[in-house]
C-alpha cells in the first residue's frame, strides 16, 4: 500500500507520505523507501504511489532542457511514460503497471504554487469544484486546484 497527500494554495505546498514497501502478494512490509521525491533544483517535488522507482526513473530519463517546474509540468506525462517504460525494458516493473504521480512546485509563468499529476491508468476521482466524480484519463496531465487536498493511495 502506498498513500501520498498534497495541499497547496498560492503561497505553498505541503506534502506528505509513508514510506513502506508492501510485499504485493501478502501485503506485508518488505521494505522502506519514501514516496516523496524532492527536487530543489527545480522548485517542485513528486508524490508517487503505485510501482516503485517511477521517480528515479523519469529523474534518468530526463532531458536537460528541462530547467523548472514548469518544463516539468510541460513534460511531465512523457516524463512518465518514458520513466515507465525504462522500468519496463529494465525488467524492474514486475507487479503492478498502475503508478499515480504528482508534481507540485513553483509555477514561475503563474508566478505560484501549482499541482498537476499524471496516472498510468484510468482513475476515479473528484472534482473539488463541483464534488462530482470523474474518471482521469491515463498518460494526460491533470491540473490539481489550489485550496484542495489530495490523497492517492493504491493497494497491491
């Protein structure tokens, strides 16, 4: 099991995870490792739950053009995909194709704090404007709204 949580608004984003490893068959804690992957050097961060290594994945895959949370943003369900499938081809993908990413940053074109996220899969969710549930398309980029939280959890 996996759970992420993102609020943010104009002026910040607070982000927070677990940080175990579940054994897919038993469900049973295998290992340690932190859903949350901070990335300074581009004023954003990514919350991932679903297959492990996604975030060092698309950190590998990563053009160089890429300077900020906004090319990130740009980028971010190629990021994704590319990151999936170096997984995939590296034989480290092996239980679950599902992954749900998150990025959250600084949007200097917007001049603030600003989410998108990517699924590997068709989602359920909300729509916080309306309260109304949806379904996010796999591999489209998502914006998040400001003001709302944002819990992810997937279970093997």
């Amino acid at each position: 099991m996996s759970v992420t949580v993102i609020h943010f608004n104009d002026q910040f984003v607070l982000a927070g995870g677990d940080g175990v490893i579940t054994d897919p068959e038993y469900g049973t804690v295998s290992g340690y490792a932190s859903k949350l992957h901070l990335m300074p050097e581009y004023d954003a961060l990514f919350a991932v739950t679903g297959f492990g290594g996604l975030a060092n994945a698309m950190d590998f895959v990563m053009p160089r053009s890429i300077k900020d949370f906004d090319g990130l943003a740009d980028n971010l369900s190629d990021l994704v995909f590319r990151g999936t499938e170096s997984l995939r081809e590296s034989g480290l993908l092996w239980y679950t194709e599902k992954a749900n990413v998150v990025l959250a940053g600084f949007s200097k074109r917007d001049d603030a704090y600003r989410a998108v996220r990517v699924t590997t899969y068709e989602k359920g969710s909300v729509d916080y404007l309306t309260n109304e549930p949806i379904t996010l398309a796999p591999w489209e980029v998502h914006p998040m709204q400001p003001n709302a939280t944002y819990i992810s959890s997937s279970f093997s």
